[in-house]
C-alpha cells in the first residue's frame, strides 16, 4: 500500500465527501417514502413503541417490556416489507461501491479494495500520470502452443499470487510479441485485490520522473513515497523514452533500487537486448533490472497486434 499521509488523508477526504452525499440522499428519499400513509404510520408507530420500550426498561417494568419489544419486531418487520414494495430507482440508495456502502472500510475495519482504487488514483493524479486502460488475462493472444500456454499460465498464477515479495519480472523481446499485454494483465489483476499497482509507458515515467525532479521539497516526498512504496510498478517499452540530462537516468536509477531495497517489485517490458540496456542506462542499473530477484522471461514469434 502506498504509504504517504498526504495522500491517505485526501482518500479520507473523498470517503467523507462520498457519505454526506449518502446522508443527504437517504435523508431526501426518507421524506419521499413518509409521503406514503402506510409507510408514514409505521414509521411514527415504530419510533413511539422504541421510546416506550426505553422507558418500560429504564423503570423496570418488566410487565411491559416483551410486549413493547414483540410489538417493535413486528412493526420492523412490516416496515421492511412495505419498502420493499415502495422502493424504486429514484428512491434506492445507490452507491459506487455496493460492498462497502462508499464507507472506504469493510465492517471488520479493513480497508475495502475500492479504498485502495481511490489512493491509486490520488496518486496518479499527483505525479501527473494518466489511468490506463488494462489487458485482461481473458483476451489471453498467446495459448497456441505448449510453450506459450506455460508462459501464459506462469504469469496468470503470478498475477493470482502476488505478494510484495513476489519477483520481479523483465520481458524482453520483439515489438508485438505479447510483453505489454502480459505486463498489462498482470497489473489489473493485482489492482483488483488490496494493493496499487500503477501502470507507465516508459515516455510517461520519464515525465514523471522530470515532475519530481521540478517539485518542492514537499512535493518529492510524496512523490518519493508513491514510486517507492506502491505494491507494483510496470514501466512498459523501457528504452522508448528520451534521455534527459540529469533526470532519467539518475532518478530512473535510484527509483528501482530504493525498490529493491524495500522488497518492492516492478515489471519491465523492453525491445532492447540486454546489451543495449547495459550501454543505454550503464551496468549499474542493468545490474539492478536483471538482479538476482528478477525473473527474465523473453518474448519470441511474430507480431500479434
């Protein structure tokens, strides 16, 4: 999870905004459904018996008490049903995420995923990243041969176990051959569960990394914490980007190995071999890319797209 108080307080701030909406709307819907006598005389009904049975428990009597709560069970129960039949579109509480009413937290106190979505997004927003539009593992393009198929369900079991102990991964190969589909997939799959996951073109992480080097103080410790803490990163096409003095390969460098550092893990996807990676961005980030906790794994055959 992204660790970074700036951006967990805004989350809260967006839950906060989301549940006085909530309120409001289920205070106009209540005024609506009170417009049915039925449903009116129920509700008044119900909470004169419920003030009853508090002063019968708060007096001790005891004569009046099971008849008052039977009588509040009852009444209840026929107000449910009745909205149940009254309820419509217009009147129904409708919200973003069903599982947890837009709260941001389960009724255990976790954090519902959608939490983690809403810091995802933050967080993007904040580096001046766009969301993307993911593969799925669904549209799967490389199952034709024995082969492929293992290399498909090698990462699908990767995706489907992920921990932030997991490998890191480098995808190498020709253009079109399946590395950012995978890379892709992999990510939305771990974004659906409790974690962010953030997902870059290589020419985007390089304005990224240009935006953190322009911030303030304040401002790059936030970044710092979004590019290092995030569960996963995936820089798509490493070696697409231009190289920018003082910004690329230095910030570039020190991003994954305060990664590594931190049991972070990343994907790279590049069209480069591993000897143009090494003269490209020199052997000490090579070195870090293709360390003993990365798993290469090269694309052949021909383009797909």
């Amino acid at each position: 999870m992204i660790n970074n108080k700036h951006l967990y307080n805004q989350a809260l701030a967006v839950y906060e905004s989301k549940q006085a909406k909530a309120n409001e709307r289920e205070f106009i819907n209540e005024r609506k459904l009170l417009q049915n006598e039925e449903y009116s005389f129920i509700t008044y009904e119900l909470k004169a018996t419920i003030i009853d049975l508090e002063k019968a428990l708060y007096f001790g009597k005891a004569d009046q008490i099971d008849e008052l709560a039977q009588k509040k069970q009852s009444l209840e129960k026929q107000k449910r049903e009745l909205l149940e039949k009254l309820t419509k579109k217009s009147t129904r509480q409708e919200f973003e995420c069903e599982i947890c009413s837009d709260k941001g937290n389960l009724a255990d106190g976790s954090l519902c995923s959608c939490f983690y979505q809403t810091l995802t997004s933050l967080a993007l927003d904040f580096i001046g990243a766009k969301k993307h539009n993911l593969s799925d593992f669904s549209q799967n393009l490389l199952k034709s041969t024995d082969r492929e198929y293992k290399k498909f369900e090698k990462l699908q079991n990767y995706a489907k176990n992920f921990s932030t102990s997991s490998k890191n991964l480098l995808f190498v190969g020709e253009a079109g051959t399946g590395k950012t589909f995978f890379a892709s997939a992999i990510l939305n799959e771990v974004s659906k569960k409790n974690f962010n996951a953030l997902y870059f073109t290589a020419c985007e992480f390089g304005q990224v990394l240009l935006n953190y080097h322009l911030a303030n103080e304040y401002e790059k410790s936030v970044f710092y914490d979004i590019l290092t803490t995030a569960d996963l990163i995936v820089i798509d096409d490493l070696g697409t980007e231009p190289i920018l003095k003082n910004v690329t390969l230095e910030y570039l460098l020190f991003i994954i190995s305060e990664r590594i550092s931190q049991n972070k893990p990343f994907i790279i996807t590049t069209n480069l071999s591993p000897e143009k990676l090494s003269t490209r961005y020199g052997q000490r980030m090579f070195s870090r890319i293709n360390g003993k906790n990365t798993v290469k794994l090269e694309f052949i055959g021909k383009d797909l797209r």
